[in-house]
C-alpha cells in the first residue's frame, strides 16, 4: 500500500479491497439470493396444505408431493446457505489478510520521526483488535444485511398480495426500529471509537513493562505496575459495561417493537380470517413469512454493531495509512544507479526535528572513498543525527548530501542501503538464533561467512563458549547476552555485508579497552578500501581515523588527524587529556 494510491477515507481504502475480491463477494450475494428464495417457497406450501385440510381434499399423494417440496427446498436453501458463508467469510479473511499485509508494510516505510511521536502498544492494537473489527464489515456484516435485504424485497411483495392491511399494520411498526437502531447505532459508534483508544493505552503500558522488565524489577515497582495496571483495566472493564448496557437496552427494545407488530397482526388478521376475508391457510402462510422477517429485523441491532465497531476502528486504522512515507524514492531518483562507490559529502548541511532549533548546522565536509572519519564531541551534539543522514533514515534538505557526487534523492533507497553496513547507538537483536541475526542483512550469507564476520566482531571466542554455538536463541532484544556481546553481533551483522560504507555509531561502547583495540585491529582489513564512519567517546577508538571532526552544538569545531588535533591544543586535547587522567586514576 505505500506505494500505491492514498485514500482519502476509511471508507474508500476499504472498497479498493472490496472491488479486489468483487468476483467473490458477486458469487456468494448470489447464494445468499438463492438460499433466501427457496426459503421463501416453504410458507405458500405449508399454506396450501393447511386450506386442503381444512377443505377436506387433501390427499395422501397430495401431502407427500408437499412434504418433498418442503423438504427439498429446505435442503438446496441449506446448501446455499453453506455456499454464502464459506464465500463471504473466506472473503473476509483473505481482506484481512491483505490489510494486515498492507498495514504492516506501510509501517516499515515510515520514517523515524513518526515512531517516535507514536507508541508501539497503539500500533499493535490497531493491527490486531481494530484489524479484527475491520473484517467484521466486510464479512458477517455484508452477509447479514444481504440477508435482510433479499428477504424484506422477496417477502413484502408476497404479503402485499396475500393482505394489503395486515402488510400496511407491519410496516407503520417499521420507523420505530429505524428510529431505534439510529439512536442507538450512533451512540455504540462514539462509545467503541473511546474503547477502542483506551485498549491502546492498555496495550502501550503492557508493552512497556514487559520490554522493560528488567528495570521495574530493580527498582521493585512490580507491585506498583500491577496496581497501575489494575486501574487501567478496570477503566477498560467499565467502559465496555458502559457499551453493553446500550447493547442489552437496544436488542430488546427492537424487539419490542417488532413484537408490537406481530399482536396488531395477531389480532386483526385472526378477525379478518374469522370473518373469511382470508383463508386460514393464507393467515398462516402470512405469520411464516412474518417469522422469516423477525430474524433479519433482530439482526439489524447485530449489523448496526458490527458496523458502528468496525467504522471507529477502520478511522482509527485509515489515521495510520493515510501519513505518508516523508522518505521514498521521489520522481529524481534514477534506477539506472545500481552501485555506490562510498564518497560521501554534506554540502552546507542544517537540520532541525520538526520545529526545534537546529541540530545540525553548516556541516561541510567531503569524505572520500575508502576514507575513514571519525566523529566526537558531547552528548547532544548531532553525531548520530549526522549518521542517521547517510543511509537516508533521516531527510535533509535537497542538495545537502551527497553520495558519489550524486544528490543522495538521485539513488533509489533499495541500493543506498543495500550497500551500506549501520551498525546504531541503540543495539536491536531479534529473538531469533545468533547466526540469523548476524545474517539479517545478507539473506545468502552461508556458515563461513557468518564465522568469518563473528571473529571479524571479536566475538568469535565468546560464541564458542555458548553451549549452542551459532544456534543459540538470544531472547527478546538479546537479552540472553551481554551488552558488549551485543554490540559485537550487530557489527558482524554490518561486516557481514560488506559494504561500501560502514557506520559504527558508539558501538563499541559497552566493551572494555582491551577488547576494543582487539576489535579495531581486525576491523582494519575490513574498512581498508570502505568508506567508515566511526562514532566514539573514547579517544582511543578514533585516534587512527584519517580524519577526526569535533561536534559541538551541530558544528564542526575541529578537523585533523589525532596529531594535528593534539598541537592545535582545543577540545580535543583536552579531552584527551581528561580520559587519560581516568585511565591512571582507575589504574592507581
């Protein structure tokens, strides 16, 4: 769906899938017009038998040839009736299959920026509790209202002909419904819309907590959480009370009214029959078919719910769908670009987060292939949103960064990154086996190149400690390894692609001094003739960078190589100084 056409409603996304399965959904509007007209056939023979009774004709060849009518019409309709809800059901799940694809992968096409204003427990309840409302429109919604609309097009006509004022009696009852299911069909809209939301912050403070178990057990807040989730869920409980309390009010009141319709019918079509203006066969017939209208009434009040429910839900889905990916391949990208070499240049770079004061400002630097750069500074000072530019996670302005002399919106997103191995400053491992995780991003990685990169990482002697080697599943996030462990499996994950850029964004950060210059050491083969970026806070992760850039407040300050930037006696001296002064004082 990202890279088809924005809807401009709920409604209009939801008819693009409908016209998709329309062959479908035509078969099985059709088996439910036939289960429906061979239901209606009961009622005329029953009629009919009823008056030979009663007339005394009736005879034994008579009463069979009516019983196997009956009893065929009965059976086909059955079969239809099997034939419309395997149809229009399967219809819908295969709807919301595609929904869910769809959701998903527009999900992953968007750019950091919104998850970062939006909460994952409320992505998740949209894509499974308002998903599961969603296909209830396209399903036992559609049907049930093909079933009363059939029944109420066959069957009025047919009354009509056997009395026009017990037909009139019936349908004077008719605005009452309508009027009830109005009412209250707006009402459960707006109630399950607000339901709908609060399951959200359910699922967002679940989410939380169970992501960071971890810290809500060392602070021993488990009792606290379970009492903050209690409020939330008794909040849940009671708003959806709320909305069964309209529900259990507006079945019953439909019904009411419907039976209000059934006693005037009752009792003027038995004076109308006593007085022989109809038949008592007639008079029967009429109460079947009435009988078959009762069902479909009733089911307005279920129909009207599935709607209202799957409408708020489908509002609430269609928000998500309708924000557009801010980063795509635009009308400038050129496909004919299928390799990067790794020259890298931001040209007068500022970037600001939406209206926030820049962080990033008048960046100008050239870095040329097989270069490698490192960048330092404080905490804040733009490092990682420099980065984040380069593999395009975030969008600069046009004309401000630029790849092999190209403006970075020139080169389709697919090879941008396909050649390039980012390794963040925030650690995602999946809860997968370790070797799937090192070969994410090179699906034909084999067993030897998966090694290869792990003793690249410097983890190779670790791996070789776990009881399952490469096969060992890591848990949710890698919690079963150690931070240093998994700073090393994301940049085997990035090595093991060989790219033409390398980023490593402070991930070296969690390993002890000696670990990492054994890592560096071997990384050397592997940034020689590769464009590497290497983001740090120690001084010894970068001093042998071609090139060393100082940030502060978004601005280059310095630039050299670590002996330039040691006689030029600025912050990066200094810093060096003051790390070198912690290390003898944790020495001493």
């Amino acid at each position: 769906m990202s890279k088809q056409v924005r809807f401009s409603s709920g409604r209009a996304w939801l008819f693009f899938y409908l016209n998709k399965y329309r062959w479908q959904l035509l078969s099985g509007s059709l088996f439910v017009l036939a289960s429906v007209a061979f239901g209606v056939v009961l009622p005329r023979y029953v009629g009919h038998a009823i008056d030979d009774l009663k007339a005394g004709n009736v005879t034994y060849q008579k009463l069979t040839w009516s019983v196997l009518i009956i009893i065929g019409a009965s059976v086909i309709g059955g079969v239809f009736l099997y034939f419309q809800r395997r149809t229009l059901i399967n219809m819908s799940r295969y709807i919301e299959y595609d929904l869910r694809q769809d959701f998903y992968g527009h999900l992953q096409h968007l750019p950091l920026e919104f998850f970062q204003h939006q909460r994952t427990g409320d992505l998740m309840a949209r894509a499974t509790n308002d998903l599961g409302a969603v296909r209830q429109i396209v399903g036992p919604a559609i049907m049930y209202s093909e079933q009363t609309l059939f029944r109420v097009l066959i069957i009025l006509p047919i009354m009509f002909r056997i009395s026009v004022k017990l037909t009139v009696i019936l349908l004077l009852t008719m605005p009452l419904v309508t009027l009830t299911v109005k009412y209250f069909g707006h009402q459960i809209h707006v109630r399950f819309e607000k339901i709908q939301e609060f399951f959200s912050e359910i699922t967002a403070r679940a989410q939380e907590n169970l992501t960071g178990v971890r810290v809500v057990r060392a602070f021993a807040q488990e009792r606290s959480e379970r009492r903050a989730f209690a409020r939330l869920n008794d909040e849940y409980v009671e708003r959806n009370l709320d909305l069964v309390r309209l529900s259990a009010v507006f079945r019953p009141l439909m019904q009411f009214f419907i039976g209000l319709g059934f006693v005037a019918i009752l009792l003027v079509g038995g004076r109308e029959t006593a007085q022989g203006h109809m038949s008592l066969g007639e008079f029967a017939a009429f109460n079947l078919y009435l009988e078959q209208l009762i069902w479909p009434l009733i089911a307005m009040g279920y129909v009207t719910n599935l709607i209202q429910r799957g409408t708020a839900s489908l509002k609430r889905m269609h928000e998500i769908m309708a924000t557009a990916p801010s980063i795509a391949d635009g009308s400038e990208a050129d496909h004919a670009l299928t390799e990067i070499k790794g020259k890298i240049e931001f040209r007068n770079l500022t970037y600001r987060y939406a209206d926030g004061p820049p962080v990033l400002q008048d960046i100008n630097l050239v870095i040329e292939p097989g270069q490698t750069v490192a960048f330092i500074g404080r905490t804040g000072a733009g490092k990682s949103t420099l980065m984040n530019m380069v593999p395009r996670l975030l969008d600069a302005a046009p004309d401000m960064v630029l790849i092999d002399d190209h403006p970075i919106r020139r080169i389709p997103l697919q090879v941008l990154r396909a050649n390039i191995g980012y390794v963040p400053q925030e650690t995602f491992l999946f809860s997968e086996r370790l070797a799937e995780n090192i070969a994410w991003g090179a699906p034909s990685a084999n067993a030897e190149h998966i090694e290869r990169a792990a003793d690249l990482a410097g983890l190779a002697d670790d791996v070789n400690e776990f009881p399952k080697r490469y096969d060992t599943i890591l848990g949710e996030r890698g919690i079963t390894l150690s931070g240093g462990q998994k700073q090393r499996t994301a940049i085997a994950r990035a090595v093991i692609r060989q790219p033409k850029i390398l980023i490593l964004d402070d991930s070296l950060s969690a390993v002890d001094t000696y670990t990492e210059e054994k890592i560096l050491t071997r990384l050397r083969d592997v940034m020689r003739g590769r464009t590497s970026l290497i983001v740090a806070h120690r001084i010894s992760t970068v001093k042998d960078a071609d090139v060393i850039c100082v940030l502060d407040h978004g601005r280059i300050v310095e630039r050299g190589t670590h002996e330039t930037l040691m006689q030029l006696g600025g912050q990066y001296a200094d810093l060096y100084e003051r790390q070198l002064l912690e290390e003898e004082l944790a020495a001493s």
